[in-house]
C-alpha cells in the first residue's frame, strides 16, 4: 500500500526538476543505439535472410525501426520536458523549426536527386508518386503514393505526424499526456490482438472491425511504438523508474538487449505477433535508460558504433539503389557522375550537422 500511495504522488505532481542523467544536450550512447538500428535495417535490405533462412531464423528490417521510433519517443519528449522546466514553457516555433531544419533538408535533397534519376533513367514515374514523400503521408493507405524509392519515407512520414500533435498534448499536461498515452498504448495494443486472432464480436459487425483495423494500422504504421518511448522519458522525469543501480552490470543489459531481439524473432518459441513486439518496445525503453550516462562495456560499445551510424545512414538508400536501375552502357559514366556528385553533397550536409555544428537529440 505504501508503494501505491507514493506512485500515486509521483504521478499526480508535476515535473518541476531535470534528473541528473538526463541534464546533458547529447546522449553519445544513444548515437550507437541508433548505429545498431540501421546496422538491422542496413543488413535486412542487403539479403542476408538469404544466408539466414538455412539456419531457420531471419533478421527484420522492422526491428531496426522499432528501435528508432523507441528512441524518437525518449528523445522528443526528454528535450520537451527540459524546455518546459527550464522556461516553464514549451515553444512550439523554435520546436517546429528545429524539426525542420534536421529532417527537411535532406530528405527533400533525397526526393530531388529521385526525380533527376527519375528523368535520366526513365523509371516511368508521375510526380504524384513523390507527392506522399514530400508531405510525408507515406504511411497513409493512399495508392497513388506508392513508389518503390520512397517507401522508405513511411517510417518519417510517422515521426513528423507524432511531431506535429504530440507537443500540444504534453503543453497541455504532463499528467494528461501519460493518461493520453498509456490509454492508446493499452487500447491499440489490445484491440489489435482482438483483430488479429478474431477474438470477440462476430467480424460482420463493421464498427467492431473497423476499429480493429485502425488499431492494427496505428500499432504498425502509427504512433504506437512513439507513444511507448514517450511513457519511459515521463516516467524517468518523475522518478518512478529509476535504474540507477543496475548502470554498471554490463551483463544485465547485454542480456537484456539479446532477450529483445529474441523476442522479436518470428522463431522464437513464444513469438505472438503484437504482443512480442510490444514487449521489444518495453525492453529497449529499459536499455535506453540503462545506456545514458552508464560506464559499462555496452555503453562504451554503443559510444564506438555511433562513430559509424552516420556514414551507414548516409549511404542507406544508395546501397539499395543499384539493384533497381535499369542496365543502359550509354549513359552508364553520366548517370554514375551524377550519383558521385549527389552522394557528396549528402555526405558534405552530414558532416557539417553532425561533425561541424555537433550532433543533438
């Protein structure tokens, strides 16, 4: 009862302190958590499950994603509640225009030197296929949207939506926005197991199953995974997780992150689909908080791989890219000309962000 009554307290008051790990502007550790993220996705658009699947087990490019919005969740939410105890404020402008100015310009960079490959490879390809990327509505059921060099844009398109309406909730409340939170977690979540194994009302019934699809659609293409990063840095805010102590066991959290992507595996023996992925989400929530500020051997692991992550994310989609563009031996040096001279343009944008003026969450 005496736990209860100080749970309650703690959600019940407001946030008015910063906690110590979590005073810092930049979380190296999280740097390399996001290096092994696209490691997964990097590896899964590769093929290895070609080499995989003899061995009875595959990695999911979904895993990697998982843990990037994870990350987005903590991260947003933790330089939010900084601002808002800092200033007693939140200010949507400078919030909006620090998002802008991080994903717009290289993203839209992204989809321009699509649209001149598009034109000196003829790929055949209307502008209303770009559209979907350009107002990142990639994650939307929407047909015309679809193009096979943008359906990587889904995953920002989802990012930039929670950006857009999550920030307003939490100047509201902080404690409105965990209720906010933890109900859509819990309502997607269960909704979306009804759906899948066709538990409850008879699915002739349409209100039923069409909020059972919406839930499906918002825990995979939706702000689910976003919601549950968010819970872990509120939740860090007032204190009611606290992991202090275990920072320093390096075999706690190494085991804990194995038992993540076991979880997650199709082949694990307890695998069901929704469920083990939320309880990855859960884990990794608990990895990020075991990560900051720790001096173990992970964390200094996580510290080398965000040397790396930059350079594998600049060149994700140019690693996918040779395997869709048409063999033609005329135009083989141009078109390569083109694509060395817009790789360094992209590499030159990354090193003055994330080198010159200093990585940030």
């Amino acid at each position: 009862m005496r736990y209860l009554s100080s749970l309650t307290l703690k959600l019940r008051q407001e946030i008015d302190t910063v906690p110590e790990y979590l005073s810092g502007s930049y979380f190296s550790e999280l740097a390399g958590l996001r290096g092994i993220a696209i490691i997964f996705v990097l590896l899964y658009h590769l093929g290895i499950n070609h080499f995989l699947r003899r061995y009875n087990c595959w990695i999911l490019g979904r895993l990697g994603v998982d843990i990037f919005f994870v990350l987005s969740g903590f991260l947003i939410t933790t330089i939010l509640l900084k601002e808002k105890v800092k200033t007693n404020r939140i200010s949507l402008s400078k919030f909006y225009i620090r998002r802008a100015l991080r994903i717009i310009p290289v993203a839209y960079l992204y989809l321009f030197t699509i649209i001149i490959l598009n034109y000196l490879f003829n790929f055949n390809l209307g502008f209303q296929s770009f559209i979907g990327g350009f107002l990142y509505m990639k994650n939307l059921p929407i047909n015309s949207f679809n193009n096979k060099f943008t359906d990587h844009f889904w995953s920002l398109s989802v990012e930039e939506q929670f950006y857009l309406f999550f920030p307003f909730i939490l100047l509201i409340s902080t404690n409105k926005t965990i209720v906010i939170a933890l109900f859509s977690v819990i309502f997607i979540l269960i909704f979306s197991l009804l759906g899948y194994h066709h538990i409850g009302l008879p699915f002739t019934n349409k209100l039923y199953n069409l909020i059972c699809k919406i839930c499906m659609f918002l825990f995979w293409e939706g702000p689910f995974t976003l919601f549950i990063g968010s819970l872990f840095a509120i939740l860090s805010f007032k204190n009611i997780i606290n992991l202090e102590r275990y920072k320093n066991n390096s075999i706690f959290t190494l085991l804990l992150f194995i038992l993540a992507i076991a979880v997650h595996s199709k082949t694990f023996y307890f695998y069901t689909q929704y469920l083990s992925e939320f309880i990855f989400d859960i884990i990794i929530g608990f990895i990020i908080l075991l990560s900051i500020g720790a001096r173990n051997v992970f964390s200094k692991f996580l510290n080398y791989k965000q040397v790396c992550y930059y350079k594998y994310y600049n060149n994700f989609e140019f690693i996918k890219m040779p395997r869709r563009l048409p063999v033609r031996p005329a135009k083989v040096f141009g078109n390569f000309f083109v694509l060395v001279v817009l790789s360094i343009m992209a590499l030159i944008y990354y090193t003055y962000t994330f080198i010159v003026w200093g990585p940030r969450a």
